[in-house]
C-alpha cells in the first residue's frame, strides 16, 4: 500500500492549480492539503497543516520562488519542494537544486509524469529529467574545477594578502585597512596590486567576486550586485 502523500500547491495561476487539485484529490493516495497564492497564508498553512509536497511556481508573481524554497526548507526541513516551471532554462534550475528543491517538472508535462515526481520526492529521491540531470552534473563537475583552481590561486597569495582580501571583501578602504592592520598606506596599496595580479583581475571587486564564486573567500557575499558597474571600482578605492 503507498503512503498517502499531502501536497501543497503555491500557484498564483488558479487554472492550473484547480486542475492539479483536481488531478490529486482523484487519487487514493494523495490529495491537496491546500492551494495557496499568498506567501504568509503558505507559511500559515505550513505551520497548522501537516504537508509532505510543496509546488511551487517558478513563475509565481510578486514574490521570489527562490525565497519560498529557501524559507519552507528552512522551517521545514523534511518538507519536499517540487518546482513547476514554463520552461527549462539551465541556470534557473541549476538555481532551484541549490536552493533546495527535490523536482523540477515543467508545466507541459503529461499528469503521469507529475505524479511520479510526487511520488519519487516523497520517497527521498530527487526526481527530474536527464537533461536536468547532467546539467546538475556539469555545476558539480564546475564547482570542483573552480575550488581547484581556487586553491592553487591562494597557495600564491601570502598570509597578509589573504587577510586584506578578507578586509576588502567587508567593504574597507585601503586607508582603513592601514589603520586595522597598523601600516602604511603605501603597504596596503601594494599588496591589493599583488593581489590583483596574482588572480588575474582588474579592479578589487572583481576579485573579490572571483573569491566568493571559487570559494578562495567562505562568508556571504556582502554586496547587492555581483558584476556590472559594482564591480569597475579602481584598485585604489
């Protein structure tokens, strides 16, 4: 006998979260806990009602469904997310694996294939397709060729260099950074441009950036915008 499996629909398109109601509620074995639009009547839900299978829309308006995964997987750690998706654009769902979904069915996708990614996600097992599969493969096949080349770059840094990286990277200038580390700014001025040529980079924010994409740099990145004009800043800001 299967497990019943209870699931919850976060969908902002009434249309086709009615018809996955319907498509579930026909089944023996799972039915819809709730269909919901609203972030906090989500989380309400979450919180009140017991649900093993959450989808949720990758195009759900006025909200990010990145933020809804990472807050379900956050407050409930053995919750299932499975995202429903108009299409299947590589580094979107690169995105939602990361982020902590289970499954990834595009919204074209015939009602059998729906229910065995339900099913396949309720039993601990990631369910997408193989396209998706060797995307996944290629981001872990990339990661580790960044975390090497990472470390072979830090291997040519000096102990002082990474700790002014580390202090660039919370947003110090080269002025303050002297007064911390009790040198001059001279000194200070020199190693950031050591830096800068031993990663290859032009401006300080891009190698901060290329720290924190390679892992050389572990903390959250603290800033908004990754590249653009954040990161044409001169070495000597």
């Amino acid at each position: 006998m299967k497990p019943h499996i209870r699931v919850l629909v976060a969908d902002d398109n009434k249309l086709f979260s009615d018809s996955i109601a319907v498509l579930l509620n026909s089944l023996e074995d799972t039915n819809i806990a709730a269909s919901v639009v609203d972030p906090q009547i989500m989380s309400d839900t979450l919180r009140s009602s017991p649900v093993d299978v959450v989808l949720v829309s990758a195009d759900i308006e006025n909200v990010s469904p990145l933020r809804l995964i990472r807050e379900i997987k956050s407050e409930h750690q053995n919750v299932k997310v499975i995202v429903l998706a108009l299409n299947c654009k590589d580094e979107s769902i690169l995105s939602f694996i990361e982020t902590g979904a289970s499954g990834y069915v595009l919204r074209g996708a015939s009602s059998d294939e729906l229910i065995r990614t339900i099913e396949d996600v309720h039993q601990a097992r990631i369910s997408c397709s193989p396209h998706v599969a060797s995307l996944a493969f290629a981001r872990v096949s990339e990661l580790s060729r960044q975390t090497r080349k990472a470390n072979n770059q830090a291997s040519l840094l000096t102990p002082r260099e990474k700790g002014i990286l580390e202090l660039i990277a919370t947003g110090l200038g080269n002025k303050e950074i002297a007064r911390q580390l009790n040198i001059s700014l001279f000194t200070v001025k020199n190693h950031v441009h050591n830096i800068l040529e031993k990663l290859h980079v032009k401006y300080r924010r891009e190698a901060i950036i290329y720290a924190y994409k390679s892992g050389l740099l572990k903390q959250p990145w603290p800033y908004q915008e990754l590249d653009g004009s954040s990161a044409r800043e001169p070495a000597t800001w």
